[in-house]
C-alpha cells in the first residue's frame, strides 16, 4: 500500500483499501497464511487472494460484518501458537455472520491496519452509501474553515496569493512544521501539475493543509470515538474524556467548553463539534500533557517528620563545572535553589582580609566570598519552596574565621535561622510544616562534655580524602580518615540545632544511641556496601535518621551517583552534582517534581511506618504492596531536532525511542521502539510495552529520544516522570534537552493504562490474559516465628487472608472473561466494554435485544425476546461477573475486619517480643531472624487489608461505569435509570494511613 499519501479521512481509507494490500491470515494451530486483500469497487465485499476457495467464496460480504475488533481479542488469536510474536497494535479481527465467525488479521504495520479498521467500520454504518455519504459532508466543516483563511489572506479576492503567505499562514497554524517542508510541498504540487509560478491557489493551499497538519494517528482516534462521523459531538467527546482519559464528573457543558476553546472554526463552535484539528489542538494542550496537574502543586502530607522525607540535595553547590579544577560561582546556588534544592553545601575555609572564603580544599577550584554565598541564600533560599532549607556547613576555619562566619549568618539570614534546642523528650524530627521558612545548619557540634573549642574533623573532607587518592596508586577507597583535631567557636555550635553531624560507626550502636537529632554523612562508596549488605538496617535506620549521602570525591569530573540507589534504603538526602546533566540529573529532576518541586517527597509508608518489612535490593514483589502493570503505547513523535553537534550529518535524523523504568532492583527495566528511518517530524512508532511495577511510589519513567544513525552524541531528547504522576490514556510527552530545557514542539504521542487509575484502561497485575484458577493460586505466605503464643496468633490469619484473595482474584478473573468476551483485552475498563458490547445487543430494527436493569445496585441484563447464542454466553457471563462483584462488596468489610483484629492482636507481642522470644529458648541469630519474620507477617497482614479495600473500592467503581455507559448508550431498561447514581471518579480515593491505636502499628 502506498504510503506516499497521508491518510487525512475516510475516503482515503477507502480508496486505499480499494486498491488492496497483503495482510496475514491467522488461523488455529499456529497457521499463518499471507494473502492480498482488497475491496471490491462497489463495497459490497471483502475479497482475497490467492485462495483455494471458489473466489465466490474467498469473500466476506460488508452486510454480514458484525463488528471489527482491534487487537488480539478472539479466541483465535489468544490461542495461536505464535500469537506472542505478533503485535497488538497491528492486529485486527472481521467478526461476521450469524454464528460471529472471525476473520483474524495481521498488517504489515499498525498505520495499515487502522486504514482497513476505519473504513470497515464506516462501511458497517452507511453500507453502500458511504462514498455518497463522505462526498456530501466530507470535510465540509474543516474545508469551510481552511478556505475562509484562504480569503482573509485573498483580501482583493484574485483567487490566489503569494507563496509566502502561504507558507506563514499554515506556519502559524501548526508552529512546529518547518518553512522549508512547506515551500516543498507547494512546489511539488505545482510540479505535478505542471504548474509554472508560485502564486497558491484555494484548491491547493487546502491540499497542502491537509496533508501537512493532518496526524493519522489522531484521525483514527477521532474516528473510533465518533461513530463514523469526521467530527466529535459533545456526546463522543464525553465518552473519550470518560473512558479513555479518565476525567471525572463530565457533562455536556464541560465538552462545550472544550470544544469552544480548542475548535479553530466558527461552524464547530457554533453547532458543538470538534474537528480533527480542534481534536488534535485538544491533545497537544496542557489539558492532556502525561504529567498529572494535581503534582504541581504540594500535595502529599507534610506534617511527618523531616526523616520521613526524601530531599532535594545539592553537592558543592558553588560549582558550576568539575571539582578538581572548576570555577566557583554563586550562579551554582542561584541554579540550585530556583530548582527547588534544599540542602546545598558551604566548603568554608580561611581567606584573606579575615574574610572566609569557599572553594573544595586541596584542590584547584576558585574561591567566593563567604558573605557573598550568604547573600545570595538569604535572596533565593525559599525561591521555589516555602519549606525547610538546608545549609550544608563544612566549617575548616580558624576560630576567628569562625566567628566571622556567624556574624554574617545572623546578620543576613536573621530570624530565619533555626537554633531552637532539641527536645530530648521527643524521638523524632519537627515536620516540613512546623519548619516552613526556616533555615537549618547541618555541621559539627561541640558536645556537652566539651567546654572548650575543640571538635573531631568532619568526616566530609572531600578535598583531602580526595588528594590523598590522587597521589595513591591503590584504587581502594578508605572508608574513613585518620581523625583530627579542630578548634570549633561556641558561637558556631549554637546555631546547629536539629542537624548536628555525627560520624556513623555500626547500625547496632546507631539503634541503641544516636540522638534524633543527630546526623550522618556517608560517602557513595561507604552507603553502596550498606546498602548490598545490610539493606534491612540502612531502611530501618532511615526511619528514624536522616542519611546524607555524597559522591566520591574521586568523581573529580564531577560526575554523578545514581540517586535510587540510595533512595531505595531511605536515604533522605542524596547529594547531586547540579553543574552535571545525564541521566542522573533527569532523574533527581524528574523525582522531585511529584510534590510541587518542593524539595521534599514524602517516603512510602513501608520505608516509614515502625514496623514494616523491606528489604532495598529486593528482587521481587514488595511483601504488602500491590504490583501493578504499566502498560505504554508509544505511537508517534513529533518535530525531533536533530541531535546537538550533529551538523555534519544533514537535517533527518532516524529515531527511536527508549521506555526507561528506574526503582527498586525488581522494577529496573527497559525497552524500546523500532527505528524509524528518515523521518524527525512525524515518525510513526505504534509499539506497546509492559512493565511490572512492584513498589510504584519508588518508580520513575523515563523517555528518552536517540538517534540511529549518529556516532557519538545521539541523544535527542528525553523526559522522566515519577510513576505516581502519571495520567492514564492519550497523552502528549514534552521532550526536554540534556540540561533540561523544554525543546520546542518536540514531543511523543503515547498511550497509558495502570493497575487501579481510572482511564486508559485497568491491567491487571497477572498480565493481559493470564487467569489463576484456585488450585494453582498463590496465597501470601506468613512465617514461622518459633514462639508459640505469636505464632498462633498469625495461624488465625491465614483462613481471612486466603479469603480476601479469593474475593479479589475471582472478582479480577470473572471481570477479564467478561472483557474477553466483549472482544477487549484486560487493558480496557468496564466502560469500554459496554460501548464495544452495545452495538451487538440491537435488533435489525434498532430495538435493543438485551437491556440492563439499573433500579437495583447490582445492574442486570434482561434478555427482550429471542437473541443467538452468542449474546446469551455473554449475558452469562456477565451474570458471573455481577455475582463476584457481589460477593466482593458485601464480604469484604468482614474479612477485612478479621484481618485487622489479627494484626492487632499481633502488635500486643510487639513491644516485648525479644524477651519473650528469649523465654522460649531463641537467642542470637533465631532471635533475630523471629523478630524479622515479626515484621515480615505485620507487613503482609498490613497489605492484605490494603488491597482487599482497594478491590472494594475498584468494584464499586466498576458498577458505577457500567451504570453511566448503559445510560450513555441508551440500553438501560425504561424507568430504571438512578438519577442521583454518581459517576465514576478519577481514580481509586487512597486509603487513609491506619492511625497507631487502630492497629497497633
């Protein structure tokens, strides 16, 4: 098939189909046949060929198609052998006759296979009117409008205008379009038309608009929302803002609103329909960007403790180039603060005229002016945040220096420095809230013992530790410096407070003495061995601690560490290289934009919570956490620049695309695209990926653009999102440069459905069409803790566990044959599934075959009259599902409630658990490993109870999307429509955290 040709409208479809193409032939047993397929001029049949048919009989007659499905949605395709091998997105089956037969197809590419599903389906509505139908309302809105420009431009209306006119006008329309591609496609036109002159004439300025700012991808989209028509009402674009985009609460005034907003053309205002250019307009918006708008702003709870937080963090902040030789600059803390930092870093050392002065010891950086840096914080400090900041002090000054120090500190910052003593009575840190505005010091501090000036060196000595390394052959790391001795000022110790560095010796010893309001600072190298040796302790430790962590002083071009690394055991403040774009950067870019660019990101609850089990190189499922499956569709790409540097190669560029998942070791993960050749400014990708997620507050996603066919710099754009801020279903990607700039126009077209949001569809976590059934089910396991009394507790837990997974996997499993059946994969929602079903439950007369009775909670399918028996095994079905929803709803608050009361019983060991784990005979190590098992049972039983209430919460918002499509579709039995039943909501309400009395936690 041609592909010269944009595909802009059904005509086009059908022209194309028309002339034919090669599809595959699917049949059982792994049999694939290669066959031509073609529609016979007078679209009354779907033929191929060659065939060992009579060719009477190598035919589908159009009046028999029943529906057209995309995907592998039929029995046919879900049991062929190779069905693994061939992609969802070019998939498509013909279901015809009275006994729902299927035709099971496979096109050469995801674009041909739309052209055949488009134009099916409008041949299915209008049958052999359709070319008469599209001749007389094709494009009439749009052409109106494109042809009005035309002749606010033609003002002495000669009935053509300049070719630069032209060009600028479709420019303005579409900024993203490069001129010269647009004088190309008006001097080929006047080519092929042997044409001399530039000027441009109605006719083929509307030709040249189409073809350029028309995107296939978003006009087969438009199409399948609007039941064949070349526009969007205000009912098709409630529906996709519904299902597919999960917006909540939506009328027909809201569709109004968009559509007057979005829509170019008077006609579309004014009668409510959106075009394909108001569509597109609509999709390229803010209003449809991946990034959830709702994480612009502080959104999560900032009452926690400050250790309970994940922080935004800078390392030698007053760099703005490597470490060993750069420049210091206040532009480093300007950069790092308007990004939201909250924690950058003051090397101070003696300087001239009893002025300090920072700069790296030992090494050749530049210096800066104390005072000058305090200046600057004292501007920006709270630029981008309102919450606490963080002033890293690596004080090497003489006392006199010192001193010098603190005038200027109390002087400049004034109230806003925080010396407020500790509270000796509390056991953790004040919250982000209680310390708004405030300025805290992190530094050594003179001990109460201590009534003089002396202190340890700080254990941060990154310029020494790094010269002695420069002049050793040996490339092991110590894991400290001989320790030193500094004379330490009074006055600077008063203005440490709730920051005061310690120097870390062992975990055991941590647990048993250090202070709350104590510090420790590791270096990468140092937190790296914790953390793939004990990475139970280092979580528990930064429960209560706060961790800092900075790179080896060896990284002397200032490269960076990678921050999950060190994210994944709790560690708060992870101390990045802003100077240094890469991947490291994207990510502690991308990281904290989830809570309003803050600097602060609260922690899951299984690194906060006191009892809780998790281990930070997990390298499966999270014991209490719900995985679920992310699913992405990369479709297209739009205006890709081509990559920095890359002058000599020309202007095209062959681009693919990376889907990046970073998190826990479980979740690590990577695919990408095919490359497409030739094309920057509109590839076509068309390529779906699956990903498991199994600790999703910790996951980010990261796109990432590269060239194909440049040696050396081939990065052409990427953006990194955390999981958490993700919106469901079609969204655009603004692609951003290796420093972070927004690139202009430049974007990805991708289509996104979760485990348990709203929108975009529902996967479940066992994959797209794996089902367990209850012999082969796994249950959540508890351990064994060899003391009697707990473990008998935890025996009574295991009957309510197995019975909430029950409810919950029978509901899920009824609710994918239910999916299946309805010619859907797991990935849609029960929305979806009843505008897929609707069409089939009407009679030749448009009388509805099947209703749905709405006057009870559980909505029913009623049967008016004789239908086939494929509509009854879906009734059936249906029915199945409505009683596992059933079951779910009214049992899930009674195990629920058992579950809790075991947990409760269960936390009453907790406290006393060592001694009587040492009454029953367990010492050393079994004590240890029974305290773990402990925690690993609380923690299971924890995510138990979570889960069976979020499957409630799911089924609730399952019948309530059934209840607004039947009404939507208009099969609801007559009278049993509850007005007053609310519509489905965006996504799931989270469930509040459990309070400590209510479950002992």
């Amino acid at each position: 098939m041609p592909t010269e040709k944009k595909i802009s409208s059904a005509s086009d479809c059908i022209s194309a189909m028309v002339e034919g193409s090669e599809l595959k032939k699917v049949r059982s047993n792994s049999r694939i046949y290669h066959r031509y397929f073609l529609l016979d001029a007078d679209m009354q049949s779907l033929r191929w060929e060659p065939s060992k048919k009579d060719s009477e009989k190598a035919k589908i007659d159009i009046k028999s198609i029943k529906e057209v499905r995309t995907g592998k949605n039929t029995d046919i395709f879900r049991s062929n052998g190779v069905s693994d091998q061939i992609s969802e997105d070019c998939a498509f089956s013909v279901i015809y006759g009275e006994n729902y037969e299927s035709l099971d197809l496979v096109a050469n590419s995801a674009d041909v296979a739309n052209i055949w599903v488009t134009g099916l389906r409008y041949l299915i509505s209008y049958g052999k009117h359709t070319l008469d139908m599209l001749e007389s309302s094709q494009d009439n809105m749009r052409t109106s409008w494109v042809s009005q420009m035309f002749s606010e431009i033609d003002v002495d209306n000669l009935g053509h205008i300049t070719l630069c006119s032209a060009v600028q006008c479709i420019r303005n329309l579409n900024p993203g379009l490069k001129t010269s591609k647009i004088e190309l496609k008006f001097k080929e036109l006047h080519k092929s038309k042997d044409k001399t002159g530039t000027d441009v004439t109605k006719e083929e300025f509307v030709e040249v608009f189409h073809e350029l700012c028309t995107r296939p991808e978003i006009y087969f989209l438009l199409v399948q929302f609007s039941s064949n028509k070349e526009f969007l009402d205000t009912k098709d674009l409630m529906m996709f803002l519904e299902a597919e985009q999960g917006v909540a609460h939506i009328n027909e005034e809201i569709s109004l609103e968009i559509i007057h907003k979005y829509e170019p053309s008077k006609e579309g205002q004014e009668k409510g329909w959106l075009s394909i250019d108001g569509f597109t307009n609509y999709l390229m918006s803010p209003d449809c960007y991946i990034f959830d708008p709702e994480h612009k702003k502080v959104c999560q709870d900032m009452k926690q403790p400050l250790s309970h937080y994940f922080i935004n963090s800078s390392h030698n902040t007053y760099l703005i180039e490597d470490q060993f030789r750069g420049p210091s600059d206040i532009t480093g803390y300007i950069r790092a603060l308007k990004m939201g930092c909250r924690s950058v870093e003051l090397d101070v050392w003696d300087g001239p005229d009893n002025e300090p002065v920072i700069y790296t010891g030992h090494t050749m950086t530049s210096q800066i002016v104390f005072r000058s840096v305090i200046d600057i914080i004292n501007k920006f400090a709270f630029f981008a945040s309102e919450y606490p900041l963080i002033l890293c002090l690596e004080n090497h000054c003489s006392i006199k220096q010192q001193k010098v120090m603190v005038r200027h500190m109390k002087k400049i910052l004034g109230d806003k420095l925080y010396t407020a003593s500790p509270n000796v009575e509390e056991s953790y840190l004040p919250s982000p809230d209680v310390l708004k505005g405030k300025i805290l010091v992190k530094a050594k501090k003179l001990s109460s013992s201590c009534s003089g000036v002396e202190g340890d060196v700080t254990d941060e000595d990154e310029g020494a530790e790094m010269s002695q390394r420069m002049g050793k052959e040996s490339t092991e790391l110590p894991n400290h410096l001989p320790a030193k001795r500094f004379q330490l000022c009074k006055e600077l110790s008063e203005l440490v407070s709730i920051c005061k560095s310690v120097q870390f010796k062992e975990f055991q010893v941590s647990f048993q003495a250090q202070k709350y309001w104590e510090v420790c600072s590791f270096n990468e190298v140092l937190a790296s061995k914790y953390a793939n040796e004990n990475p139970g302790d280092f979580v528990n430790y930064n429960k209560r601690f706060l961790a800092r962590v900075f790179p080896s002083p060896m990284r002397i071009d200032s490269s960076n560490m990678n921050p999950q690394d060190f994210w994944k055991c709790g560690c708060q403040i992870v101390a990045m290289n802003f100077q240094t774009p890469g991947l490291m950067m994207d990510l502690n870019v991308g990281w904290f934009r989830q809570n309003g660019n803050c600097g602060y990101v609260l922690r899951p609850a299984i690194m906060r919570e006191e009892v809780s089990f998790f281990s930070a190189n997990t390298k499966d499922s999270v014991p209490g956490v719900s995985p679920q499956l992310l699913h992405i569709k990369v479709i297209s790409g739009q205006n890709f620049p081509k990559p920095k540097g890359s002058g000599a190669k020309g202007d095209v560029v062959d681009p693919y695309v990376y889907v990046e998942i970073h998190g826990i070791p479980a979740d690590c993960a990577e695919q990408r695209t095919r490359t497409v050749h030739q094309n920057g400014d509109a590839p076509i990708f068309d390529e779906s990926f699956e990903f498991q997620v199994n600790l999703p507050e910790l996951a980010m996603v990261r796109f990432v653009v590269l060239d194909d066919d440049y040696i050396g710099d081939e990065f052409i754009g990427q953006y990194t999102i955390p999981f958490e801020c993700l919106q469901t279903g079609y969204r655009h990607v603004q692609l951003q440069s290796l420093t972070g700039e927004v690139l202009a126009h430049a974007s990805l077209f991708v289509h996104v459905a979760i485990t348990n949001r709203r929108g975009g569809g529902k996967p479940h976590k066992r994959g797209l069409s794996v089902r367990k059934g209850k012999k082969s089910r796994e249950y959540a396991s508890l351990r064994t803790l060899w003391i009697k009394t707990v473990d008998e507790v935890f025996k009574n837990a295991q009957p309510p566990i197995r019975d909430a997974t029950d409810l919950r996997e029978n509901m899920q499993n009824a609710v994918v044959s239910f999916k299946e059946l309805c010619g859907l994969s797991s990935v849609a929602n029960l929305m979806q599934c009843m505008l897929a079903v609707s069409p089939r439950f009407l009679g030749p007369d448009n009388t509805p075959l099947v209703v749905l009775n709405l006057s009870e909670q559980y909505p029913t399918m009623e049967l008016q009259g004789i239908v086939p028996e494929v509509l009854k095994k879906i009734v059936t079905t249906y029915d199945m599902m409505i009683q596992s929803l059933k079951a779910l709803i009214e049992n899930a608050d009674a195990v629920y409630e058992k579950i809790v009361h075991c947990q409760k019983a269960a936390m009453e060991f907790h406290e006393h658990l060592q001694s009587i784990g040492t009454r029953e005979g367990l010492k050393e190590r079994k004590l240890q490993k029974a305290v773990e098992s402990f925690t690993w049972n609380i923690t299971i039983l924890k995510g138990q109870a979570d889960l069976l209430k979020y499957a409630k919460n799911e089924t609730v918002e399952n019948l309530k999307q059934i209840h607004y499509a039947a009404v939507s579709c208009g099969l609801n039995k007559p009278g049993t429509e509850n007005a007053d039943a609310p519509k489905p909501r965006r996504s799931l309400e989270v469930i509040p955290e459990k309070a400590n009395d209510e479950t002992g936690a």
